[in-house]
C-alpha cells in the first residue's frame, strides 16, 4: 500500500508542477507580450528610443529565462522566438524598415502567445 | 554529441529503474499492462534520444508517470479481484475433460495449430491424455494431465532421494563469494583444503564451484589457455 500511496504523490506532484509550468508561461508571455505591445505603439508614434529600450527589456527578460524555457519547451519553438527578437531590433534600428518592423514583432507577439497556448490545459491541446 | 550521450545514459538508467520496478517477469511472461508499459517506456525515451529538438523533460516526465499509473494498477489487482479481471483479463480453460471448448478458444481467437503446436511444445501430441488446458493471462497455456498420463514421482515409488537442497556458488569465475561461504556454515580454510585437494591452491583457478546443503560440491577448474 506503501508504493500504491508514493505513486499517487508523484503524480500529484507532477501534476501540480505542470500546471505551475503553464501558470509559469502565462506570466512570462503576458508580460513579454505587453511589453512588445507598447514598443509598437511607441514605434507607431515615432519615438524609436523608447520602442528600442522596450524591446531589449522584453529580450532581456526572454534571455533570463531561457534555461528554464529550454528544458520545458520544444527547442525549435524557443529558438524561432530567439531570431524574431533579433530581427524585430534590427528592423527597429533600421529608420526605412517601419513596415518590416510591424510584420515581425506581430510575429515575435504571435510566437510567444503560441508558447503559453500550447502548453494550456484545454480540450484542443488534449486532442 | 556530448548531448546525445548524457541523453541516452539518463534514459536509460530512467528505463532499467522502470522494468526494475515491474518485477521479475520476462517478456513472454508479461501480463498486458505489462507489455503495454514496456512498449510505451521504449517508444517515449527513444523520441527525445533522438532528436535533441525535444526537452528531456518530455521523454523522462511522461515515463515516470506511467511507472506510476503501472504500480498503482499493480496495487489495485492485488487488492480487487474485480479490477485484476478487467486489467489482466481472466485464464480460460480451453481443454476440458479431454474436449476442446470452442467457444472459450473462439473468444480467445485461439486456433487447433496453436493449441495443438502448445501442446506438442509440452510434449504431448494426443488431446485426450489431456483433463484441463489452461490458456493464461500471460498468454502461456498450463496443461494437466489425467492422473495416468502424469509423470511418476519419487514419493509414488515410495523412494527415498536425498534433497540436496538450494546448491549455491562459493567461486564464480574466480571471484570468491565470501557471503555464501557464511551462508553454507564453511569457512576459508574449508575451502582451501577442497581446493588443495583438487590440486589448486587458489579460488583464483577455479571457474565455478558450487555446494549443496548436504555438502555436495560440484566443481569446474578454469581452462588455461593455449
């Protein structure tokens, strides 16, 4: 009964740290997200430092957490969000590349909702 | 490379503790969760051995839960007959008094061949010799046989054979087993004086020996190479 009661626990443990991975991401993405949001918006009324700094914060916090992102996430996944970081500065640095610059970060955005939603526990991700 | 090398260790000390866990069942033996479990343990820590793409995480979480869900449904067949029943399915006796029971082979999808190749593989080759068939649910198939068809034995015969008892090695390949020499109430020195009146003066020559409980020693000095 000994072991009946340890297995219980381990996958209660598991369950409980998978759910706390998704409450992770959620938070992770929301903030990244919003701060990529208002880099645009920034960009979109010309003030090209602040989108700059903005964007570079959101990097930076992707960099802080990119252990924990790689043991938990599909590589693939987190290395596309690696490059749009990289593309979406240096559209952003480019003063000719504003349309580039929308295109990517919409996609940075998109890519990193993708990494939440894809460990949400809802039906669609079950089936 | 390095990657792929720590991968397949860690997967694979994460799959010998899994099958160490299910017990002491071969594969031909194994029940149908069993079997189940060893495919899906093989099946998930051969993806992220592959393909480095994949988090660890996903090849070592989804098997320790299965060693789990495994060992709670282990518990709960020992517990409920019930449960056992329906994860490990019931034995059907498809031989009955020396007659084949058709529905039972049918339901089992069991044909003639099989059950007579079974038979023949136990080496009996007339049906009527047999009372009961037993296919089990392992898959393996328990024959009785009527009383005058079964093998005699010593205590028929009324004969008095000597139970030599568990018989265990003292030297393996050369390796003294200090543990089993305590266990079999002998001593080094015992030992020594065996050997030395083989001709040897060290366990470091001896292959295999081996003893009884009523002291018998079965011996094998190691081949000198040419």
């Amino acid at each position: 009964m000994k072991q009946f009661w340890i297995a219980i626990a381990i996958l209660a443990a598991i369950f409980i740290g998978s759910m706390a991975n998704t409450w992770i991401l959620h938070n992770l993405t929301t903030n990244l997200t919003a701060t990529l949001a208002q880099a645009e918006e920034l960009a979109r009324h010309g003030d090209i430092n602040g989108a700059i700094e903005k964007t570079e914060k959101a990097q930076k916090q992707w960099k802080k957490n990119t252990g924990y992102l790689y043991a938990v996430l599909r590589h693939a996944e987190t290395d596309t969000v690696e490059v749009l970081f990289m593309q979406t500065l240096e559209y952003l640095k480019d003063k000719d590349s504003a349309g580039e610059y929308m295109a990517t970060n919409q996609s940075l955005i998109a890519q990193i909702k993708l990494l939440h939603e894809m460990e949400e526990l809802n039906i669609k991700n079950v089936l | 490379m390095i990657i792929a090398f720590l991968r397949t260790i860690i997967l694979y000390l994460v799959i010998i503790a899994g099958i160490r866990l299910m017990g002491k069942h071969q594969v031909g033996e194994m029940e149908p969760s069993e079997l189940v479990l060893a495919l899906l343990i093989a099946d998930l820590a051969a993806v992220p051995m592959q393909d480095f793409g994949i988090p660890l995480f996903n090849g070592v979480i989804p098997i320790i839960a299965l060693i789990c869900v495994a060992m709670i449904l282990s518990v709960l067949t020992v517990k409920s007959l019930k449960i056992r029943s329906i994860i490990c399915g019931k034995p059907s006796i498809v031989v009955e008094q020396g007659e084949m029971r058709q529905s039972e082979m049918q339901k089992n999808r069991l044909t003639i061949d099989e059950l007579m190749e079974e038979l023949r593989l136990q080496g009996i080759t007339d049906l009527s010799r047999v009372k009961y068939a037993i296919l089990e649910t392992s898959g393996q198939l328990s024959v009785l046989l009527y009383p005058e068809y079964q093998p005699v034995t010593a205590g028929q015969m009324s004969l008095n054979e000597k139970d030599g008892g568990l018989t265990v090695p003292l030297i393996n390949d050369g390796r003294l087993i200090t543990e089993n020499l305590k266990r079999c109430g002998v001593d080094e020195n015992w030992l020594k004086k065996q050997l030395k009146t083989r001709g040897f003066h060290s366990h470091k020559e001896v292959f295999i020996m081996m003893l009884d409980e009523n002291k018998r020693i079965y011996f094998a000095p190691k081949e000198v190479s040419k």
